[in-house]
C-alpha cells in the first residue's frame, strides 16, 4: 500500500450513541455551522442553545432509536462498509480513511493520523452527489481549517460534486431495475430539502438534483407521467426549495395514483432521513392519504456499482 497517498470519504456525521447527551452535542455541532444555519450569530445561537436543542433533542434521539442497528448508526456503519470495500478496490494505489463533517470520525483525529503516516497527497471525495454550500461547501472549509491547524500542506485534490456522473446514474438505474423485477410503479425522486433563499444566492444544488432525476428518468426509459421530483427534510419556518415531498404525495393519490416506489438518490447511504423520515413517516403519511402501497428503494450504500463509481472518481488522481 503506498504510504504517501490517501483518499479520504467524508460524510455529515452522526451521534455517537444513543444518549441524549450524545444527540444533543451532535445538533450542537451540527447546526451551529453557519453555512448550513444562515442567520445571525447573536439571534441564532441563543434560540439553538435555549430552546431548540432542549426541544428538538429528545424527538431526534426517539427517531433514532428507530434505525439504531446492532453495529450502531446506520450511516456511519454504511460510511464504514464503503471505506472498507474501497480499499479493496484501490489495495496498491492508497491509503482509504473515513472522515465526518460533525461528530466522528473527526476530521482532526483523522487528519493527523495521515499526517503522522508521511501522507503527502490527499484526495477528498465527500459522499454527496449534489453540490450545496450546505454540505460540500462546508466540508471544504472544514478541512481547508483543519490542515491548517495541523500545520500540514499535503497536495490537495477536491472532489465536489458528481451529479451526472455516468457510473452514478447507471448504478442509480441498476438499484431500481432490481427493485422492479416484481412490478414497476410510479418513481418519486426524494431529494434532501434546502432553503430557497440559498439557491436566490447562487447555491447550484436544486438544478444538480433536477439534472440527476432527468437523467435517471432517461437511463429507466421513463416517460414525464411515470416519475415525479420531491424535497424532503424541511426544518422551520422559511420557504424551501419546492415542490415538498409530501405534497407530491398527495397530488399522487389525488390523481389516482396509489402505489409508489421512492428513491433518494442525494443519499450515498442510508440515514435517518431515509430510513425514518421516508420509510416511516412518509409511508405511513402515504397509507393514511389513501395510498395503497408505498416502498422505499433503498441508498446505494455499499454495492458494488456505487463502490465502483467512487473507484472511477478517485483513481485519475491517485499516483
């Protein structure tokens, strides 16, 4: 294994364990970021820390302890299986870590691991398929910091965004041809939601999201009738991005459509916006409208198709 390249995956993060305590330092961390809360520091901060945390703490930990599986957070045991299978895929060309935005594996502690190994190269692939500020912007900067605190200047590759990618769209398509194999039903595209005052700002990521769903309609041979596009996973007041998911899903049972398939394809792995937002709150919002059947496809998590496609992404930078 060469000792002086790395590719480094990152993801958002997760609590560490199901503790309260463990949930609300998570949130803290979390949406103290301004780039994903823009307001002003002196109103947010005491909302989130007075009121927010002690309210919205207790309801996530709940939602939580609905996904929690025997190797813990669904996402960081995916994250894990996908480091895991990359280095299978890259045993000669690098070193392959996993890193988190918030919580852990931190940054820091990872970084300076690499650093203590004589890494010289890095290349840094954070898992999210559309460019928003929110979550590749922020994780550049994270890291950008984070190198200098360590003192460290290894060369740096970025890789920001992949929402045409080829290997990503056909390992998309692979996913929900399988599931078909017993009968295809109406595809909803199920996109993470974001404040529309971000896109009036320049943010790139609803048209990235609208040209993967475009594309993966395509590749599936879909007409305009057969699939539909959602954001889901609003949080407060202000108008998002639109149209929402679940008015999506009343405008489909409303038209007479009562079985749907849904996909997320903004979610590397699955989380607890996919395994709990969607295939809980959703469906049961679904059924409960009506609906008849409602099924979730699940994120690409560790197939081979996806751990191929970061493969393709990386490889042109390794050494």
């Amino acid at each position: 294994m060469s000792a002086t390249t790395a590719v480094l995956l990152s993801n958002l993060g997760t609590p560490d364990g199901l503790e309260r305590a463990a949930v609300k330092r998570f949130l803290r961390e979390f949406l103290s970021d301004p780039l994903v809360v823009r307001l002003p520091r002196v109103l947010w901060l005491p909302l989130l820390r007075g009121i927010i945390l002690p309210l919205r703490s207790g309801k996530t930990l709940q939602a939580y302890s609905r996904v929690w599986g025997e190797d813990g957070s669904p996402l960081l045991a995916y994250a894990k299986r996908q480091r895991d299978a990359l280095r299978h895929k890259l045993p000669a060309r690098a070193q392959v870590e996993l890193a988190m935005r918030y919580g852990n594996p931190s940054y820091p502690k990872v970084l300076r691991s690499l650093r203590d190994a004589g890494v010289e190269k890095l290349v840094v692939l954070p898992l999210y398929p559309q460019y928003s500020v929110t979550t590749t912007a922020t994780s550049y900067k994270h890291l950008v910091n984070t190198l200098k605190l360590l003192d460290w200047n290894p060369a740096l590759e970025f890789i920001g965004y992949y929402p045409e990618h080829p290997a990503y769209i056909d390992a998309l398509a692979e996913s929900v041809r399988e599931h078909w194999a017993q009968g295809q039903r109406h595809l909803l595209m199920s996109f993470h939601g974001l404040p529309q005052a971000n896109v009036e700002r320049g943010d790139p990521y609803q048209s990235q999201c609208e040209k993967t769903a475009k594309l993966l309609a395509v590749k599936l041979g879909l007409e305009d009738a057969d699939w539909s596009l959602g954001y889901q996973s609003r949080f407060g007041k202000q108008t998002w991005i639109q149209p929402y998911t679940s008015d999506v899903l009343h405008k489909l049972v409303a038209s007479g459509i009562k079985s749907v398939d849904v996909i997320c394809p903004g979610f590397s792995a699955d989380c607890l916006e996919t395994l709990d937002e969607i295939e809980v709150e959703y469906r049961d919002e679904f059924l409960e409208l009506g609906g008849e059947e409602f099924n979730y496809i699940h994120a690409l998590n560790d197939r081979d198709a996806h751990i191929e496609m970061m493969r393709s992404l990386v490889e042109p930078y390794l050494d």
